[in-house]
C-alpha cells in the first residue's frame, strides 16, 4: 500500500513535522536566517524551507542524522572553507550532524554572503 506524501505549504507546517528537539533547531535555524536577512521571503521549496532575496540564498532541512543547509550555486563554500572543513560538504550542501553545537554564526554569515552575491549578480544584468 502506498503512503500518501506529505505537502508543505508553509515553514511551519515542515518545522512541526518533526519531534520536539529537531523542531527546535530547525526554529533556531530559521530564525538565524531571518535575522541575518530581515528582507528575504520565506517559501517552501522543493518541500522545504527556503529563502529568497535576488533569487534563492539559502534552505535548510533535516534527516535521521543531520540537518542540511543548501546554498544554490556560489562561492560561498570556498569562501567559508576553512570554517566548513569538519562538516560533509558537497557542491551546494552541508551536512550539520545531529548531536554536535550549529554554528549559527556561520549560518549567518553564509546566508548574508550569499545574499550580496545574489545583490551584485542581480546588478549586473541589470546593465
């Protein structure tokens, strides 16, 4: 018998999803983001939360062992690589284990990275 999938329509539908501790995080995580950028929207995309400012910056989620934040293409991985290097990363994720201290700062700064990339590349076309 097939299980029907569920649908996210907003962020907190697919933050409450989740048991008490990760909804936490993912609370904490989010509310980062919205403080590193007061002026991006939040949307549900590809069935989690994102955020967008000049296109997409950052989304976040989470998994049996790991919360994950995607960044849409960017330099933001070679920019914070140093800060990255005890994570799993991949060309546009990092996996945060379950368990061990989010770097909130980290995630603001990332997100704020991105979002000026997202600000200069969206100048430029404009030209």
């Amino acid at each position: 018998m097939a299980t029907e999938k569920v649908k996210f329509d907003t962020v907190d539908q697919y933050i409450g999803s989740f048991g008490k501790e990760d909804r936490q995080v993912l609370e904490n995580i989010r509310q980062t983001i919205k403080k590193a950028l007061p002026a991006a929207e939040e949307v549900i995309s590809y069935q989690i939360p994102a955020y967008k400012q000049n296109g997409f910056v950052i989304y976040f989620s989470c998994y049996t062992a790991h919360y994950s934040l995607s960044i849409p293409p960017s330099t933001v991985f070679e920019k914070f690589k140093k800060e990255l290097s005890g994570y799993n990363v991949s060309k546009s994720t990092v996996q945060l284990p379950k368990g061990q201290p989010i770097p909130y700062g980290l995630i603001t700064d990332m997100a704020k990275y991105k979002a000026k990339e997202n600000e200069a590349n969206a100048a430029a076309k404009k030209k």
